[in-house]
C-alpha cells in the first residue's frame, strides 16, 4: 500500500511517495524501481508538470487526473521521452533519458504511431530488432508477447485495418517484448470492449504478481479501480493526492459524503421524525426523504433518505449508535460518491472532467 498520502499544500513540505506493494512491517521494501524527485517541465510560459515526486516499487499504481493535468507529460518523463528541467526521475538507478535506462521500461503510449504497411507481427518483430535482438531472439519474442495480448490469430493483418483496440493490443505487445521492469501504460483501455478490458486486467495483475512495476494512466476510473486502489491524483501539474482511494477520502472531511439509507422503524415513528433525528447528528449537513417509485411495493415502516455528512468515520459511528438506540433495522446503507471518479471530482473541483 502507499506509504505516504499527501496533498499538493503537503508536497511543498516532504515529497509524496508512492509504494506500490504492501509488505509486513518486518520484512524489508523491495527495491525502488523508479524515483522521481521534484520534477518539473515547462513549455515555453506553462508549466507541464511542477515539483512531482513519486516513489515507485513493484505493484500497479494508477494515475488519475483531468486533461491537461500533466498525466501524458509526466509519462514521457518517466519514459525517458522528455528531459525535467528540474529534478531527476532515476529508472533502477538509472536517468530515464539514458540508452541504459531503456531496458528496464516498457511503454504504451495512448497515441497511435505505426508504419501501417506492416502486419501486426512484422511490427513487433522490428521493435525487438530494434531492441538489439537477433533476428530469431526478436522472433521468438515477438511470437510470446503477441500470444500474450491475445493477437495470435490476428497478428498477419495489415495496420492500417486494425480496429482500435487490436492497435492498444499490439501497443501492449511491443511494450513487452524485452521483458522489462517498469510497464509505463498510457490509456491501455481506451477502444477495448469489455472482454478484452477483462483480459488486460487480467494480464495486469499477472505481471504485478510476477514482481513488475506498473504504472496506469486511465480515464476509464470504475475500471481503474477495479485493478488497484493505489492512486495518484495529479491536479494542475501537481501531485493533489496519493494513496487508496478510501485514504484520500477520509481527507477530504470538508466535502459532503451522500448515503443511501433504508431503514425499517419501530410503528409510530413517522419519516419526518426519523429524518429529524438523523438530522440532529452532529456531522450531518442534510437529509431528503426518498419517495418511492409509483406503482413500487413499499413495506410498512421503511424509510428511505439522502444523507449529505463530514467526517465519514464519525458519522458512522454515531449512526450505528442512533440505529441501537432507536432499535432501527438497515435494509440498505449505500455511500454514492466514494468512487475514483467522485473523489477526482472534489480534488479538482467544478472543472474536473471524465
């Protein structure tokens, strides 16, 4: 898991570190595998990425922002595409930007950029060749990477035909012909159907369990989600977050937390009474009684509302205290808006985008 969950304000004060495996307090981290410390980039007047740090050891780790948050800068940063104007991002120990360095990277970038005239497994073949492997090394690894991404049956059709998500698969493929440590994933889901998002996932995890280092750029944030809750939030160029999406909720106590609840009450408690005393608890901002669809079934005595509250951790446990009390059952308890999205919602504010 993270060791540090950090802010952009906190940033200026120690370095946010991303550690992507959990590991028992008594045994020793693994080694780093990529460092980046206080990177900064410009372009010209604007500012790409500002002062980002990020600590990276085995593991999937994803990374979130709006567009134009820095997220496709700072991968070609850590690529070694781009040069900080201050800072340093080290690969195993090595400046990204140097020839040594690229045996430990494989990267995926979210744009197409192929010589179309090719099939698929001529595609490969060349960027293995161009990795410096013999004719038959690049063979061989072309043919495994290409079954490994599931393109085996599809790999001696022309480029220039591929539909979206067989060019993300090839991309993938070439990204991990010279079996590198460090997997740079830019928008891997982009054009993929749900089959294949489930066999990427799939793949991911694998090379995580394998001792790889994985980074993920996604818009895609349910399905990001769904394959690691270790986040970096960039907002601004800046590093605005870092850890499980549940850690960097629990910061964010000055925005509302929305709950579904249903609840069936002892006879003679009317909805506005029990709306009431939800109301009264201490971190509540507001309750709206939730009617029922017409024509639904409705048991007698079940209440439904929206509970808008801080403090998620203290609400909680004042309302298991009110249900003990009031002998309320819970049918259900429902938090809304702790997804990736909606935290990336109130960390960036009104101008975050999906």
């Amino acid at each position: 898991m993270p060791d540090v969950l950090d802010s952009a304000d906190s940033q200026r004060r120690r370095p946010a570190v991303i550690s992507a495996t959990a590991t028992a307090p008594a045994r020793p981290l693994p080694p780093v595998v990529l460092r980046a410390s206080r990177v900064s980039k410009w372009y010209g007047p604007v500012i790409g990425v500002n002062q980002v740090s990020l600590e990276l050891r085995t593991g999937i780790t994803g990374l979130v922002g709006a567009n134009g948050a820095g997220k496709s800068t700072l991968l070609r940063l850590i690529a070694g595409h781009l040069r900080p104007d201050l800072g340093e991002v080290l690969v195993r120990g090595i400046p990204a930007s140097e020839a040594q360095a690229k045996f430990h990277i494989g990267y995926c970038p979210d744009l197409d950029h192929f010589y179309e005239e090719m099939t698929g497994r001529q595609f490969v073949r060349a960027m293995a060749r161009l990795c410096g492997y013999t004719r038959v090394d690049a063979e061989d690894r072309a043919e495994r990477a290409i079954e490994r991404v599931g393109m085996a049956d599809r790999a001696d059709r022309g480029l220039r035909g591929y539909s979206k998500g067989m060019r993300q698969r090839v991309k993938l493929a070439q990204a991990l012909i010279h079996d590198p440590s460090l997997l740079i994933l830019d928008e891997p889901l982009s054009g993929i159907d749900p089959v294949g998002r489930a066999e990427f996932l799939d793949l991911f995890r694998s090379l995580a369990e394998q001792g790889k280092c994985l980074l993920v750029s996604s818009h895609e944030l349910d399905e990001l989600e769904k394959l690691t809750d270790h986040v970096a939030i960039l907002a601004h160029g800046r590093i605005a977050a870092v850890g499980s999406v549940a850690q960097i909720r629990d910061r964010l106590d000055r925005h509302p937390l929305t709950i579904r609840l249903e609840i069936d009450v002892p006879e003679g408690d009317t909805p506005r009474k029990v709306a009431g005393t939800v109301l009264a608890l201490s971190d509540v901002l507001g309750v709206d009684l939730v009617e029922p669809v017409e024509g639904e079934p409705v048991s007698p005595g079940l209440v439904r509302l929206l509970v808008r509250a801080n403090n998620p951790q203290r609400f909680f446990a004042e309302l298991t205290r009110l249900v003990l009390e009031e002998w309320y059952e819970v049918r259900r308890l429902e938090t809304l808006d702790d997804s990736t999205g909606a935290v990336l919602g109130y960390l960036l504010g009104a101008g975050a985008t999906r």
